[in-house]
C-alpha cells in the first residue's frame, strides 16, 4: 500500500497536467538516447573494422621477434605453438623497406613478405584482403602484389614489370644494394588507405634474396581465437620455453592508436550526453510549474497526514517516468536509425542532389555555370569506405538508458523536495 499511493499520484500529476514542458523534457530524453545510441554505434563500428583490418591484414594478434642466437627454426617453433587451441595460425614474416620503379614513377615503398601459401596459414588474412584486380599469386620468385592505391599512383597494370631496389647489411655504410625485377600479378586492398598506397607483397624467397635475410630476421605472428586474450597467449609463450624471443601483443604495437580511438568515443560520448542533461532542466522546470499548479492538493495532501517523504517520492517518480518514457522512445528509435542509416544516408544524399540540380537547371544553367558536383556524405574516394558499419553494443544501450533515467530522477529530486517542504496551513489560506 506504501509503494502503491505514491505511484497511483505520480502517474495521476503526470497526466492530469501533461504541459509543454513535460514534453519537451520526454523529447530531449529521447533526442540524447537516440543521438549516443546512433553516434556510439557507428564509432563502434567504424573502430571495430578499423581494428579488424589492422590486425588482420598487416599485424598480428601476438608477434614473436626472435634474439640473433636464437636456436629454434621455424618449424619447431610452429610445432610448440600450435599445442595451444587458442592459436589459430602461426605465419613468418618480414617487413622491409625498398625503392620502386615503374615506367612512370619511383618512390619509397614498404615491403612484406609471407610464405607463398599464406592464405592457407592465415584465415583472418584471407577473409579481409580484397583483390580487385588480378590474383593473389606469391608462389614464384619474381611475383609481387602492389596495394590498389601505389597501382593508381606508379600507373602500373597487370602484367607489367617493376624493380626493387633494396639494401642490406647490418652497417648502414657498408650496406649492398640489391636489385631485382618482378611481375605485378595483382593489386590487394586491404581497407586501410596508408597501406594500399605505400605497400607491396613479396614471398619469403625473394625478401631472403633482397635483403640476404637470416632466420633471426623473420617475426613470427599469431593470430587467435579471442584477441582479447592476447596478453593471456603472451604470458603462455613466454613461459613455453621462447625465453629468446620478445614477445609482444597488438595492445603493446597499437596501442597509442587505439587508446586515441577509445578517448576519441568516450568524449563524443560525453559531449552527447550534454543533451540528457538539456533533458534534465526542462524537468526540472516542467516539475516545477506543476508543484505551483497543484499547490492546493498539496496542501490538502499534507493536511490528511501525507509526509513530507511521501510527497517527495511522488514528484521523483514523476521524474522517473519522465525519464523511462523518453529512455524508450530515444531506444527504439536509435535502434532503427543505426539500422538503418545507409537507406537513410541515400535518402537525405538524393533530397540534395535534387534540389542542387533544380538550382541549376532553373538558375544556373541559363549562365553556362558548369554542373554541380554531386553531393555524398560519405564518399568512397574520400573516407575509402565501402558502407557504414554499425555495431549496436548491448551493454552501451543499457549504460545509456540507465544514465537517463537516473539523471531524470536526480533533477526532479529538487523540485521534490521543494513539494514536501509544502506547508498545508499557509497553502490551504491562500488558495
């Protein structure tokens, strides 16, 4: 009975007097959710494809750089890591540097090496390279694969013919150039744009021919079943007897990027949080103006024997409906809106691209102004994006809508208070 009056009141209040404010304070509740669930969801999924691309395309999840004396080939390193299920793949590489030329342009290039059947050791690596034109062939000595955008920017075509020109030696004065012809037998996209434009794929034979590598030289990268615990499979390396190898994990490589990444969601979403707290004052006002409005029953309320905390918990959970209502609204609307946002994207694209056209056909056109450039939000030429990825968190929605709702209660606490402070004689004379 306790708990039921003060709900049967606060529901009464809430409805008997639904004003302008109460609906401004539900929309704006609604507005922030909506707007952290759509932003938080597409930084979610911006970020996690980002880190997916990274990780699966040019790092590793855990990467073993072995000592000079080191005494374990690569096969028996292969042999040990692979008793552990958590370890997907285990793949030798090498990351060099060189000079390429074309028959239009050189410039300073990064070059990778893997085994020819890498796509066979590496799953994850296979899944996200994309080839748009030609084959992912390493196979022969004197094949290479360019990233999509160093094709673009060399000229180069299938088929063609570039050199490499690398050095080698543990003194820089001293180091033997090296130089070398290969066959372009593809161009890779790996979605990362510094990548494709500064990156080309070589086999293992050709790298120990470019740069006279030693085994000591090769990086061994895993990738595993969770990347989360890759400090976990670190840990179970370094106590597997590699005591010879450094052993780090995509955390410890990336790690300034991707803190960069999180603090960059983490202030956007403070920034929009700022909204709910927008919320938060027209409650405060639309409580208010009803605890003035409804003075008299008040009044009358404290005059029968309703104690103060009874009509503070009233006016709370006014605020608390308040808040509940537009938590609901902003999630279920922030939910279609992330779901939906490419359709909508293309909606809002082809409404400019209509009006820009209108513009010129009716106006611009007559004075020979050439055509205006079609609008894109998200162009593929600029951002090199092929979609907006969307990844809803359950856990931020229920950190979101729990945020709201309390911020709702803390500012109806005021206005509350201020109710139950009522004094029912001086009320009651005057009304």
């Amino acid at each position: 009975m306790k708990m039921k009056l003060p709900l049967f009141l606060a529901r009464r209040y809430l409805i008997a007097k639904w004003s302008l404010m109460s609906t401004l304070s539900i929309v704006m509740i609604a507005f922030g959710v909506i707007t952290l669930i759509v932003v938080l969801s597409i930084m979610n999924g911006f970020h996690n494809t980002f880190r997916r691309k990274i990780l699966e395309t040019n790092t590793y999840h855990v990467v073993l750089q072995p000592s000079i004396d080191t005494k374990y080939s690569i096969r028996n390193i292969k042999s040990i890591l692979l008793k552990n299920k958590d370890i997907i793949s285990v793949v030798p590489y090498y990351d060099g540097e060189g000079i390429i030329k074309s028959k239009w342009f050189t410039r300073g290039i990064i070059i990778k090496a893997f085994p020819g059947d890498v796509m066979d050791l590496d799953p994850g690596f296979k899944r996200e390279i994309k080839i748009p034109e030609g084959v992912f062939d390493l196979t022969k000595d004197n094949h290479i694969l360019l990233g999509e955008e160093l094709a673009r920017d060399t000229g180069a075509q299938i088929g063609d013919f570039v050199s490499l020109l690398t050095f080698s030696g543990q003194n820089v004065s001293f180091a033997q150039p090296t130089f070398r012809v290969f066959e372009i037998v593809g161009f890779f996209k790996t979605g990362y744009w510094e990548y494709d434009k500064n990156m080309a794929y070589v086999n293992l034979e050709s790298a120990n021919t470019l740069f006279g590598l030693t085994q000591s030289d090769l990086n061994i990268g895993l990738k595993i079943q969770n990347i989360f615990k890759a400090d976990k499979i670190a840990d179970w390396v370094r106590n597997s007897g590699f005591e010879e190898f450094y052993v780090v994990t995509w955390m410890d490589i990336n790690r300034i990027l991707f803190e960069a990444l999180q603090n960059e969601k983490v202030g956007i979403g403070f920034v929009v949080m700022l909204i709910i707290v927008s919320g938060a004052f027209n409650i405060i006002g639309s409580l208010i103006m009803t605890i003035m409005d409804k003075r008299k029953e008040i009044g009358i309320l404290r005059a029968i024997g309703a104690t103060p905390s009874l009509i503070t918990r009233i006016f709370v959970l006014d605020g608390f409906y308040i808040g509940v209502i537009g938590s609901i609204i902003g999630v279920f609307t922030g939910f279609f809106l992330a779901l939906n946002i490419e359709n909508l994207f293309t909606i809002f694209e082809n409404i400019v691209n209509f009006l820009k056209q209108s513009v010129y056909f009716l106006i611009l056109s007559p004075l020979n102004i050439r055509p205006l450039p079609r609008f894109e939000i998200l162009s593929d030429s600029i951002y090199y994006l092929e979609g907006v990825p969307v990844e809803i968190h359950f856990l931020d929605v229920c950190i979101i809508t729990i945020l709201s709702v309390l911020i709702s209660v803390i500012a109806a606490y005021y206005p509350a208070r201020k109710a139950s402070l009522t004094k029912p004689v001086d009320t009651i004379r005057y009304e």
